[in-house]
C-alpha cells in the first residue's frame, strides 16, 4: 500500500488561557485533543462538524499556521516540525490553503494579478518577463479571463473572489490544499460552480483535499471519505457511501437530519440536538457528546469511548454502537 500524503498521529493543539496577574495560563481551549487521521494522494477527505467544534484550528495546524502543543504530523513521509526551515520553505508551495471569506483574504490595496503572481516570483517558478502569462494560465484554468489580472477584488462579486483565492492557492503547483467552507457564503447556484472547480482540479492535477464544511451536502458531493468532528475529536469516519447509508453516532444522524431533501413528497424525521456545543476549555467527562445526546445512558457519562471499526471502512466512537 503506498504511502499517505497526510498522516496524523494523536494531534493536540490547546490555547493557553492567560488571565492571572502574572500572564500565566490559567487554563487551555482543548481545540484538537488527539485526533488521527491519513489523508491519500489525490483524495478528497471531508471534515465536518458545528462551528466551534475545531476544524479550522485542525487544518491549520496541520499546514503548521498553528505550532502544535503535542502528536506528530506526516506530509509526504516527512515531520513538519523537525525538517529544516530550508525543507519547511520548499514544503509549503505544497501545502496551501483556501480561508473562508474570499474578500477579507485578498489584499483590497493589491490587484489580483500581482497577488497570484507575487508567490510565483518569490519561490522562483517565474520571472518578471513570464509572470503574466503564468498569471493568465492560471486564471484561466479557474475560470476567470486573464484580463482580468488587472483589476481589484472590490471588483469583483463573491463567487469572482473565491475563484482568484482558489487560483492563488493554485499558483505554486500544490500537492496538497485545506479548503476552509470555501463555498459557505456563497449563493447555492455559485456553490455548485466551485464545487465542480475544485472536482476538476483534483483531476487534472491530482490534487489532495482536506474539505472542511458544517454542511454534509457540500462534502458528499466531492469528498470520498468524511470525518465528523465534534468538540476536538473525531467521533464518526467512514466513505462517503457508508457515512450516508449507514450512519451510527448520533450526532452524525442528527447532522444528516437537517441536510435538505430536494423531494418535497419525501418526508424526513429532523433530530433537533438542545443545547449549545460545551465549552472546549472543560469539556465534559465520558462521551463529549453526552450532553446533547437523546440516547445518553451512564456509561456515556463516565467512560471515554474510543474510536473503534463498525466495519472496513466505517469507525465510530460511541458506547451505543
């Protein structure tokens, strides 16, 4: 079996709580607590869960934006955080990522042009002569009309915007791309448009993703296996297939319960979950699930359950299953 591009073990990030007189932490944000996972080349890997539940810190900290507090983090066999800075620079034209809000990403003072083109420069993979048809290449490749390299991104409306944030991401070749909800403040007509972007450049470059969304009729549509993360930890993960057919959290059901069916003769029980998401900083004991879970019985309350196979490609955390 060959090799994964991504590979996690037992990740933690935690953020220092400082309020005391003297600056010291007087406690952590346990945003990731031990998660596992392995991403393949080429795959599309979904991440799914409520805000707050630390997906975007999970995606950041693999690409090292965030120092991890503990675990180890594999890109292409090699540790990210004990390979020199000279491997670290080369590293990271092939890990890239896709933030969320495609306006506040882009420099509003800078033109699009000079924002795809200016990391093209700084690693060397153009020169000033060429830079402008690369520039034109890739816009082009993303949908976009190269003549466009001149303009500025208040220009440009939201699914514009996103398409030159993906073409940026694009510029420098990469491996390997964290999209953060790079679809949610879009339209659902222009949704659909970059969800097919991002398909087809996984095709013709054979790219891998790390999808993150709170919506799991986004990721069905172009991941092939999907992770549900709740409070820190992954409580359900399985192939796409699997995951809908046959989902076993609770949670998982309960998140599936709200995706919208486009049959309106069909009718669908929605499981509606009480209650916020518990605080990261103290999450509860046992299952950190239990709190909102219809089905909670005491062993929930008091024992951690692991992360164990439903089946070959199912696993689940969860004492009911």
């Amino acid at each position: 079996m060959s090799q994964p591009l991504v590979q996690i073990n037992d990740l933690k990030k935690y953020f220092p709580i400082k309020s005391s007189f003297f600056g010291k932490p007087t406690g952590y944000i346990k945003a990731v607590d031990g998660i596992s996972l392995q991403i393949e080349k080429g795959e599309a890997f979904g991440l799914v869960g409520e805000s707050g539940s630390g997906k975007s810190t999970l995606g950041q900290t693999i690409l090292r934006m965030h120092e991890k507090t503990s675990g180890q983090i594999l890109f292409d066999g090699k540790d990210i955080h004990t390979i020199s800075k000279k491997e670290l620079v080369h590293l990271r034209t092939r890990m890239q990522y896709i933030f969320q809000d495609p306006y506040s990403s882009l420099n509003p003072k800078i033109r699009i042009g000079d924002a795809i083109g200016e990391p093209l420069l700084e690693h060397g993979l153009a020169t000033k002569s060429d830079v402008d048809d690369k520039v034109g290449n890739i816009l082009t490749m993303c949908g976009m009309a190269p003549r466009f390299m001149d303009r500025y991104p208040h220009e440009f409306s939201g699914g514009q915007r996103q398409r030159i944030v993906i073409a940026r991401a694009m510029a420098l070749n990469p491996d390997f791309i964290v999209a953060d909800e790079p679809v949610s403040s879009l339209d659902v007509s222009i949704q659909a448009q970059i969800i097919n972007l991002f398909s087809d450049l996984r095709e013709q470059r054979e790219l891998s993703y790390l999808f993150i969304s709170h919506d799991l009729s986004i990721v069905e549509h172009l991941c092939s296996r999907i992770a549900i993360m709740y409070l820190g930890i992954i409580v359900e993960l399985a192939t796409r297939d699997e995951l809908f057919s046959n989902p076993v959290h609770p949670y998982t059901k309960a998140l599936l319960s709200a995706v919208p069916i486009p049959d309106p003769t069909l009718d669908r029980h929605r499981i509606e979950l009480k209650g916020d998401i518990p605080s990261p900083e103290k999450p509860p004991s046992g299952c950190r699930f239990h709190t909102r879970c219809p089905f909670a019985k005491d062993i929930c309350r008091e024992q951690v359950p692991e992360l164990r196979q439903a089946n070959e490609d199912h696993q689940v955390a969860c004492h009911l299953f």
